[in-house]
C-alpha cells in the first residue's frame, strides 16, 4: 500500500523536475531550489522534533491520543510563534527585493509543510496508508499544476513555492481536520517532557543530516553563482529523490513494526524484525542505485532540459551512491538509537559528517566545482554510515544478516552487463528496456537465491491461492 501511497507523488515530483527546468532558467530555478533548502532546515530544526515524537509516541497512545496531540499542538502553536518572528525580522532586512520577497513567501510555505507533515505522521502511526497517499498525491499533483501556471504568469521562483503553499493547505484542510477535533493547545510540562527528551536530540541529528544534503548548494550559489546552484540541485534531486522514495516506502511500512514488536513483544522481536527489515531495504536500494548510476546519461536527457545536463551525468551517479549510503544509515543503523531511545547519539553522528561535509566543499568546490561538491557528499555520508553502525551497536544492536547482503550482491552484479549495454545506446527506448530487462534478471536472481525467505513466501502463496480455487 505505501508503495502506491508514495508512488504517485513520487513520479509527481520526478515530473516537476522536468517541467521546472524547462520553464525556470538556471538562475531561477537554483533561487527556487535555496528557498526549499532553507524551508527544509528550517522544518528539520524547528518542527521535527514534533513529528518525529508523534511517530515515536502515538501507538503507546491509541486508546486515548487526546493528550498527547494537544500536547504536539502546543509545541507547534509555540514553534510558528518563534519562526514567524524570525522570518519576519529576517525579511525585513535582507537587503536584496529579490530575496526579500522570497523570504516572504518562504514562511507560510514551511508553516503548511509542518503541517501536512504532522497529518502525515498521524496516518502512518495509524497505519493507514490510504490516507497517507491521498494526502500526499493531492499536494504533489496540485502543487506541480499551479505552480506551473504562476510561473507562466510571470511569477518566476515564487511560482513553485506558491504553488507548495496552495498544495500543502489543500490536502491538509481536505484529510488532517478530523484527527485534531477536541484537540486544543494546552501548555502541560509532564506531557511536554518526555516529547521533548526524544525529539529534541533527534532535531539536531535531522538539522545536521539537512546540512550534509543541502549546505552545498549555498556554497555553490556563493563560489560559483545561483545558476550552478540551480545545475546541481536539478541533477541532485533527480537522482536522490528517486532513491529516497523507494527506501522511504520500504522504511514507512517496515518501522512502525518494528516499534510495535518492541513495545508488544520485547527486544528479540524487534531485532528479528528489523532484520527483515533490513534485508527488504538493501534488496530494493542496491539494484536502484547501481541502475541510476549506470543509466545516467539516458536519465539526464530524459528529464533534464539541455541548460542542465551537462554535468548531469557524473553528479546524478555520485549522488545515487552517497543516497544509498544515507538511507541505509538513516532507515536501518540510526534506528539503533531511536529505538533505544538516546537519539542524542544520532547527534555526534551526523555531527562529524556535517563538520567533514562543510570542511570538503569549503575545499572541494573552489578546486573542482559541482563534482567536488557531490565527491563532498559520498564522503560524508560514508563516514557518517560507519559511525552510526559503530555507535548504535552498544546502544540497541541492529541485525545484519550477511548472507542476504552476499546474495542481494551478486544479485545486482548479474544484472549489471544489461545495464551496460543500454548505456551505450542513445536511445530512451534502450534505455527503458535495458532497465526493466535488468529488473526482470534481477528478480528471477532473488527468487532463485530465495532472498529473505522470497521464494518460500511465493510458493506459499500460491499454494492458498490454489486451495482458494479449489
């Protein structure tokens, strides 16, 4: 069900790619995509925290969650109270009109994003990932067609975040009232505590991981201009996005599980669960990184216009592998913390990568421009890989089941000559083929090595479906 869920405005967001760089110039579309990293560092420092213990929390909660989301109600009420007068305070001095006007429009943007993202969280603590989809295909679609007309109006980068503003407000307005009825602000530090001793730690690992994602292209817009800015998000986003969205739906089922097996059954449940976990997140992360990589140069004409894509290439491969490493970071070794409960550790983590990230392109980007910048990233996600599985295992030791690493492997080795080929083609007809030719390969290579019981399970299922028909 989440893969349909987030399906959708995944392929939405690949398509707004597309159609953005294409109506944006580069100068435009680098000022759109500083303003969505600012809103996102902004949303990660101040409103994280909140999802994030709504998450952690609500199922401990389910017979009476009254308490607890007045409680996150208050946080939010507090947190739009400080960044209201921050934005405006920051607004009305930036000297440039330009950015000024951007600033303007940026604060209500991440306002309905903390939002829509809070009503997000509730669905998925409630596992129901029809509302979940519903919520997040109606922003995406709605944002990506007004967003477009604003900017066939003549409303350059304000077009886009408009059109995140409308989107955002729309689906929260439509799916997110219900679940807050009765629910008032109610200042209760008993109930505020433990909230903040989770979330607060975890804030400053997700600001910190912000920095390792997107400090680079305020760097890149300060050494090399906006338009280089825009040249590497573009290539950045399309590349990251899509790995991103499929590790997500694979974490947005799996975790809660895992904190259900905890809270029920006790600590060897959980680790056991976690296990599949991992095996499930590698067996569809690893395939996907290795076929971006491998089909970049087809992946740069198909969705970038010709303004980006020279350099598309190498950054949309070197970013699938610093994307892979983040995700198995964040959705399998950084759960050591969370569910132990120290997230404080996930700050020393994503500390050190943050200090080494800023330290690289301070370097890297004068002497080698966007590739130093994305070589900064692989870097700092590795680093930050091996220090979480290091620190987390003394915390709430998360399995690794090796063998399945071993077959996932060879598995994704096997289908690699396939991509090969369709490299070497100029045309996108090859290149989809050689792709779903490798997928097919590399799904009948699972089944065989029987990765994560798949083909037990299979014939399993099989064998109810023919006593069904009987």
């Amino acid at each position: 069900m989440y893969l349909v869920a987030t399906g959708v405005p995944g392929l939405v967001n690949f398509l707004a790619i597309a159609i953005y760089t294409r109506l944006l110039s580069a100068e435009e579309y680098g000022r759109y995509a500083l303003v969505i990293a600012g809103v996102g560092l902004f949303n990660a420092v101040f409103f994280q925290w909140l999802k994030l213990a709504l998450l952690r929390f609500l199922p401990a909660h389910r017979d009476d969650p009254t308490p607890l989301l007045s409680a996150i109600l208050t946080g939010f009420s507090g947190m739009i109270l400080l960044t209201g007068a921050l934005g405006l305070l920051a607004g009305s001095l930036w000297p440039d009109p330009t950015w000024r006007s951007l600033l303007l429009v940026a604060l209500p943007v991440l306002w309905a994003q903390a939002w829509f993202e809070l009503n997000l969280e509730v669905a998925r603590s409630q596992l129901q990932p029809g509302r979940y989809g519903l919520m997040s295909s109606v922003k995406a679609v709605s944002a990506l067609f007004l967003g477009a007309l604003a900017v066939l109006w003549g409303l350059g980068a304000k077009g886009p975040l408009l059109g995140l503003l409308v989107g955002f407000l729309v689906a929260s307005l439509l799916w997110g009232r219900s679940r807050w009825k009765g629910v008032a602000p109610k200042i209760s530090i008993s109930r505020l505590k433990p909230i903040l001793a989770y979330g607060v730690p975890l804030t400053a690992n997700f600001a910190l991981a912000f920095v390792v994602s997107s400090s680079d292209r305020f760097l890149i817009a300060w050494f090399l201009g906006e338009g280089a800015a825009g040249v590497y998000a573009a290539s950045y986003d399309l590349a990251q996005q899509s790995l991103t969205l499929l590790m997500t739906v694979v974490n947005l089922a799996a975790y809660p599980l895992a904190v259900r097996a905890l809270e029920v059954r006790g600590e060897l449940a959980a680790k056991q669960q976690l296990m599949e976990n991992g095996e499930l997140l590698l067996a569809v992360a690893l395939p996907c990184a290795v076929g971006l990589a491998t089909l970049a140069p087809g992946i740069a004409v198909v969705f970038l216009d010709t303004e980006f894509q020279q350099e598309a290439p190498h950054l949309i491969l070197l970013v699938a592998m610093a994307a892979l490493l983040s995700g198995i970071r964040a959705y399998h070794f950084d759960l050591a913390f969370q569910l132990g409960r120290r997230t404080l550790g996930q700050v020393w983590v994503m500390g050190g990568a943050a200090l080494l990230n800023v330290l690289l392109n301070l370097w890297w980007i004068p002497a080698f421009g966007l590739l130093g910048a994305a070589w900064a990233t692989v870097v700092a996600y590795a680093a930050a890989l091996l220090m979480s599985a290091y620190l987390g295992r003394r915390i709430f030791a998360v399995p690794v089941n090796w063998r399945s690493v071993g077959k996932v492997t060879f598995a994704t080795a096997v289908m690699l000559p396939i991509l090969l080929v369709g490299r070497t083609s100029e045309n996108w007809f090859a290149w989809v083929g050689a792709g779903m030719g490798a997928a097919v390969v590399y799904g009948v290579w699972l089944l065989l090595l029987d990765v994560g019981g798949l083909r037990s399970k299979m014939l399993g299922l099989l064998r109810r479906l023919r006593h069904a028909v009987r």
